[in-house]
C-alpha cells in the first residue's frame, strides 16, 4: 500500500476511536482511553477532536488527504448498501484490523467483540428488530467476515480481512485466502479471438445481459476460454477456480470459509465467478454408488453454488457433461451452453489458421484441418508447445515436427481402446507395389488430404450429405504388404495408426459385435487416427439369405458397419485375404479397392534388393537367382528369411549367400509339411 492510501484508511480508524469514546462516555461505561497508550496516541494526532459520526468521509477529505481512496470508501458504502449501522461497522472493522488493542477496548466498553449490537448501539439503536439483524448480516458478509451460524446473529463476532483493507487502499490484488487457486480475469484482459466458437459466446453473453444467474457451459475442450470471452462480451470480470482446488483448500473440508472469501472477492473486483473441473471423476469419484454422487453435488450445490447466485454474483459453471448436474443441483434460471462434439472442415481451418497467424507459423492450415479432428484447446496448446519447444527449424521439417507432437500428444479416451495404437514411420516409397496400386493408394492419401477443401470450396456437400470419409479396401493373400500399406497411408497422412482386429471385434453374443464397432469408430472420431479394420474375413462375408437367427444378426452386424462407415467422415482402411468373399452390396459402398498379388520375379527381386541397405555388410548375394528361384515367396516371407540370415552372419561379420539359404532351409521345413527337399535350392544345394 502506499503512504496516503494507508493515511487514508488510518484516518478513518482514528475518528472511530472518538467516536466510541464518546459513545462509551455516553453510555457511563468506566473505561478510559488513556489506558490504551497505542490508541490514545492515534486520536492525539487529529487536528480537530470532532467526531461527528455522519460526517468522517467529509472530514477526512477536508484534512487534506488525496480523494482517490475516498473513492473505494465510497464505493464499499454502496455495496454495503449505504446503511450506517453497516457503515459503523465496517469503520469498527478498518480500526480494529489496523491497532489490535482496539479489540480489548470494545470488549471491555461494551462486554461484547465488534458486532451488529455495537454498532447500533454506536448509532443509537439498543434494541435492533430480528429481520433487521439478519437484513444486516446478510449485506455484510459482502465485504467482511461474519460467521452467519452463529447465534444470536446480532452478537457474531465481525473483522476485515486483509483484502477489505487492501480494497479500500487502492491494491488490488486478490485475497490470500483464494488467491493460490484463483485467477481473475478482468473484462479488459487480453485474449486472442475464439477462432471458432463465436455463436455460443455470443449466445452465453446475451443469457448473462438478459438476467440469466447461471451458465452451464458442458462439452470438450475450451470451456474456460469461451467463459472468458463471454466475460469480455458482457464486460463483467470473472474469478476462475477449480472446484477441485477450492475442496482441497478447504480447512477440515467445510468450504463456507472460502465459498464467503469468495463472495467478498466478487464484491471487492465487480466480478462474477468461473467454477470448473466438474468431471464424472469429481462428482461420483471410485465410488459405483450414483447416488451418493447425487448427494454430495446436491449439498455443494446448497452450500455453494445457492448463496454465490443470491448474492446476484453471476456464477459460470464449467461441467464435463451437464447431465452430470441435471438432477444433482437445485439452480433456477440456468442457461445451457454445450460445445460441440466436433468440428466442421471450415471451423477446423479457421481454427488452425487462426493459431498458426497467432504464432507466426507458415504452415498449411488446409492440410492440418483434414487431418486432424482436434478440440481448440488441444490445438491451441500443441502448437504453444511446438513453438516453445521447437525454435529455428527450417520449414519442412517443421511440418514433420508439428505432425509428430500432434501424434504423441493428441490420442485420449485410450480405456475405449478395442485395437492398437501404431506410430507409424513407414512410407509410401518403402513398399514394393505395382504401379496402379501405388496410384490407387496414392488417390486415397490425397483424398484424406484434399477431399475436405473441395467438398467445402466446390459445395460438394449439397451432393454428398454422407459417405464423405475415405474408405479403402484391401485385399489379397497374406504377405503380400496389406499391412504395412495401411501403415504407409498412415505415414503419409502423419497419423497414428488404430489397428483394430475384426476377430477379435465380432462376439458370439447378440449386440456385442454391433458395441465393438461402435467403440472403434467413437474412439476414431474423438482422435486423429486412421482407422484400420484387419483380418475383416471375420465379417464381411456374402451375405446370406436369412434362414436361422444366426444369419439374421450376422447380417445386422454388417449393415451396421455399412451404415456407420458412411456416417465416418475421417478415412478407414479394410484388409480381407479373399475379396471374392466380399458381398457386392458391400463393395460399391467403398471408394478405393486394391487387390494385392503375389509379387512377380520383378517385385521380389526389388525387394531382396530393398532389403539389402548401405548399412548390411554383405558379399557375393545372387538377387537374380533369389527372385527367380522361389516364386511362391511373399514380401513377409523374404524379410522374415533376411532377418533370419542377418542374424545367422552376425557372428561372421558379413552376409552371404549360405546364411540366406540356411533361412530359406529353415522357413521351407516351417512351410511345408511333406518335408524339405534339397533340389529346391538349385544351383546352390552345395551350401546346405
């Protein structure tokens, strides 16, 4: 505080001091002031012994003092409601808080701690009616402490705290008692534009202007920077708190100490207040029992939320899900705010355009928004991550750093997982593929890239109002690079790869199969993934003429899928050994298919030769007769024999051609069952 603000607030206390002396004097009690030696030497040091008790403001003023803190005097006079009882006593209060042997001296003139009765009896008022006292507790709890339990209400004890004698002297920070867990965010505070997300702020404004108590602002990511902004719109400040920093503060978890800590505050900063966290982990906590989680939000909602709102505190509550309050809380006059679950193509855009601008990244917000079904939130911190993190690099491999963190730091909701999580480093140039198929793969990677901007920018959406994702099928015998094509378009796109087995996906029980599927493409369209149905045999067969109960849910079950997979905006990937399986009805919902052969002399020598990186020492290795000799083997069948050689030789330093036909002996005697015959080798039988 400075000098004149504390001069001020002094000046005040001093011709409180008179006053009671004249009051106690009145009164005939015996007690002198001269005893109290720290008091005695504060009213030594008025120029003019007055102590008129309506005039101190005035007073003060005329002594000469700066009007600024007359100001915020003035000011708690209003929120006190101009009452002179009240306004005695908060004069009662500044003193006391100022000299504590002021204490001693009001218990010992009036038999009593500063209360409602003393200042009465300081206005002349002995007897004080029941409905005034309470009128007058409830008003002065505003910007004092008084506990409301205590009975007779009229002799409760009442004191300043440190953030009255701070309101009051011009410094405005918070009070210490909330200040480790709060945050105020004034009308005036700097916040970058929502991006997205304008229509519930202004929607959240309006209810709040037109006299709304409470907000319920539900939904995923950003609920407390809409709440900020809604703050901005309305020019109100707010107090922002974590519901569960104010129970873990609380002493002896009784929150009534700092739910009116926070009253005072809202009073004292002309704010209203932000509660948040309110997740099913807060509220219902390890406890399976729903009610007591109905019962504990009830009392909260009875000792906390219902006296901040009829104080006419304005009260933002940020809920997980609002159904996690409805039924639980008792509040009237609520307004329902919900984020939404997900984001258009041109929301997300404008999203990620408006963050890389914020930060000064030239990256391309078109190909971030089709990849990648992010909340503002994560966006927003991804990026400040990135850009805090990741200085001077140069620009295309900032593209690849960003996609990295964005593929480590962007996947939740993993207890919904039915498959596996694939962090794929894999490209389209690392698998061995025919030309139309590496062109057929290659349309679907810019699809997933390019397919929401043209959908948007070419008004496809009046066409297509479903079937807008990406949906490849892959077929072919095993081996022959399904997967790790999967894994390419993941690597392409820069995505994590959601590996699902259909296997284990289809349940004997009738609605489980249906469950399954669902919690794939819910876990898929809450993250940035590529969806990738393996092993699809297990479902997508021809679809039978229905005979028995079995064929009618075997066909529920693919028709769910059907229609699930057009309602997926994002880009699935289906791999099955036999396409011949696959019912037509099934196939013309799909957009890309790739049949995938047993590769020809030509592809398996390209990949014997891919196999043999700078970094393989080896010697003397006859790829001609290794792609020409065995004409059955798959892409997985040579690099399980490579890997193989490679660790046969690793004791000899250098590949050759006998560690590769010790392999070739060993996976032909795991293949076959009519044993392994030597002329199989050819030409190099001899190193056997």
């Amino acid at each position: 505080m400075s000098k004149i603000d504390t001069e001020y607030i002094t000046k005040v206390a001093r011709q409180t001091i008179l006053r009671v002396d004249a009051c106690l004097a009145e009164l005939g009690r015996d007690v002198f002031l001269g005893s109290y030696p720290i008091l005695n030497r504060e009213v030594s040091k008025i120029k003019d012994n007055t102590h008129d008790k309506c005039t101190i403001v005035e007073d003060i003023a005329e002594d000469g003092v700066d009007s600024e803190p007359s100001g915020r005097y003035e000011k708690a006079l209003v929120i006190l409601g101009d009452y002179h009882v009240l306004q005695t006593l908060m004069d009662l209060c500044i003193t006391e808080y100022l000299f504590p042997e002021f204490t001693v001296y009001i218990r010992n003139g009036f038999g009593y701690d500063i209360s409602i009765y003393v200042a009465a009896l300081l206005e002349g008022k002995e007897e004080i009616p029941f409905g005034e006292v309470n009128r007058y507790a409830g008003i002065a709890r505003r910007l004092m402490v008084i506990d409301l339990k205590q009975e007779p209400l009229q002799y409760a004890r009442v004191s300043a705290d440190a953030r009255l004698i701070g309101f009051l002297s011009g410094d405005d920070a918070l009070n210490p008692k909330i200040s480790d867990f709060t945050e105020l965010f004034r009308s005036d505070g700097d916040i970058h534009n929502p991006f997205v997300n304008q229509d519930i702020v202004d929607r959240g404004a309006h209810l709040l202007n037109e006299g709304c108590k409470v907000l319920c602002l539900s939904g995923k990511g950003g609920r407390r920077f809409i709440a900020k902004h809604i703050a901005k719109k309305t020019g109100m400040s707010f107090l922002f708190l974590n519901i569960a920093d104010l129970v873990w503060w609380a002493p002896d978890k009784d929150i009534s100490s700092l739910r009116d800590a926070l009253i005072r505050e809202a009073y004292s900063s002309d704010a209203g207040i932000c509660i948040y966290g309110f997740s099913e982990k807060f509220i219902l906590g390890d406890s399976i029992d729903k009610d007591k989680g109905r019962r504990d939000m009830e009392i909260l909602g009875e000792i906390l939320f219902t006296p901040i709102t009829n104080e006419g505190i304005r009260l933002i509550l940020c809920v997980d899900d609002n159904k996690l309050l409805s039924g639980r809380v008792n509040i009237t006059d609520a307004g329902i705010l919900i984020l939404p679950e997900s984001y258009s193509f041109v929301e997300r855009k404008k999203l990620w355009q408006g963050i890389f601008e914020l930060y000064g990244i030239h990256l391309d917000a078109i190909s971030f928004a089709s990849r990648y079904r992010m909340t503002p939130r994560e966006v927003a911190g991804t990026v400040l991550s990135f850009v805090e993190e990741s200085p001077g690099l140069e620009q295309d491999k900032k593209n690849e750093e960003l996609f990295t963190r964005i593929n480590l730091e962007s996947i939740r909701n993993t207890d919904e997982l039915v498959g596996r999580i694939i962090y794929s480093d894999v490209k389209l140039e690392d698998v061995k593929l025919k030309a139309n198929n590496k062109m057929i793969l290659t349309d679907a990677i810019n699809a997933a890239i390019r397919g929401p901007a043209i959908m948007d920018d070419w008004n496809l959406k009046s066409i297509y109002h479903y079937g807008r994702g990406v949906s490849l099928l892959m077929s072919g015998p095993p081996g022959t690079g399904k997967t790790m094509s999967a894994n390419a378009i993941a690597g392409e796109l820069s995505l994590p790869l959601y590996q699902v087995n259909l296997s284990n996906v289809v349940d004997k029980y009738i609605g489980e199969t249906e469950k399954n599927l669902e919690k794939a493409f819910s876990f898929a369209e809450k993250n940035s993934v590529v969806l990738f149905f393996d092993e699809a045999d297990a479902l997508f067969g021809t679809r039978s003429e229905v005979h028995d109960s079995i064929d009618r849910y075997a066909n529920n079950e693919i028709a769910y899928l059907l229609q699930r997979m057009e309602s997926y905006d994002g880009i699935v990937i289906m791999a099955t050994n036999k396409k011949g399986n696959i019912d037509p009805a099934f196939m013309r919902r799909i957009r890309y298919v790739v049949h995938f052969d047993k590769p020809d002399e030509e592809m398996r020598r390209q990949i014997w030769q891919g196999c043999l990186k700078d970094t393989v020492p080896y010697n003397n290795i006859d790829i001609d007769y290794l792609a020409s000799q065995f004409d059955t083997y798959t892409g997985s069948i040579i690099k399980t024999i490579f890997l193989n050689a490679c660790t046969m030789a690793e004791c000899d330093e250098k590949l050759t051609m006998k560690h590769i036909i010790h392999a070739i002996k060993q996976e032909t005697e795991k293949e076959t069952t009519v044993g392994f015959e030597i002329d199989m080798l050819g030409e190099y039988a001899y190193l056997v």
